[in-house]
C-alpha cells in the first residue's frame, strides 16, 4: 500500500462526462448472485465501428456489472465470429473486454476474499457445480 507504484482501483459511477463518484462494493451475496446470473445475460450488441466506442465507455463507467458481463459476451461473440473468418478484434474491442474483465474481476475477488488471477476459475467451478445439481 506503501510502495511508489502501487495503483489503486475503486469502483465508481459517472464516466466520460467528466463527474465521478465512488460506489460501494456489492456484497459477497451480490456477488455469488450475479455469478449465477451470468449465464442468463444476454450478450451485449453495439451499433457501428463510429459509436462503439462512446457505447463502451458508457458501459464501463456505469458501475453496472451485469452491463460489463454482456459487454464482454457482446465481444467474446463477435471474436468468434471474426476468428472464423480470419479476421481479429479492433483494438478498441481487445481494450475494452480488459478493461470489463479487470473491473468485474477485481471487484469479485475483494469480496470474495480471492486471488484475481483465481476468479475466472471460481466463477467456472461455481456455474459447473450449479449445472451438475439442476
């Protein structure tokens, strides 16, 4: 917390209009509550090359987490999709999923009292026990 280069990232609400406020994190019941939900949110489709990246600022300065789930299902859907034809994400696709996944990620793992780079495998083990129990 000392040291020179340490970065601190807190969950807020505005976003490119220029007003921020800091939002309280969601609870560990928030947050096993929206893991359950991930597979029910439907991927996020974004108008034309001109527009996306206004929708995606928008999306990740909500404070919205279930909007950056369906951000990052838009994106993860139009990689698919573009990998069949030879083709990659625009940079600003490739950008903005990492910066959706840090933002959800970081915050399920201060609530969840887990390593970062252990939530994508949490969050796999928790939907995968679900799908065995239903």
């Amino acid at each position: 917390m000392f040291e020179k280069k340490t970065v601190l990232y807190v969950p807020v609400l505005g976003g490119p209009s220029g007003k921020l406020s800091v939002r309280p994190l969601i609870s560990k019941e928030e947050a096993l509550a929206l893991i359950e939900q991930m597979p029910g949110i439907e991927a996020k489709t974004y108008g034309n090359f001109k527009e996306q990246a206004q929708v995606f600022r928008e999306i990740l300065y909500s404070g919205d987490q279930k909007e950056r789930i369906a951000l990052m299902k838009g994106i993860f859907e139009n990689d698919q999709k573009r990998r069949g034809s030879g083709k990659r994400l625009s940079a600003n696709e490739e950008e903005s999923r990492r910066t959706a996944e840090a933002f959800l990620y970081g915050e399920l793992a201060v609530v969840l009292d887990i390593p970062i780079n252990q939530v994508e495998d949490y969050i796999g083990q928790r939907l995968e026990g679900r799908e065995e129990q239903g």
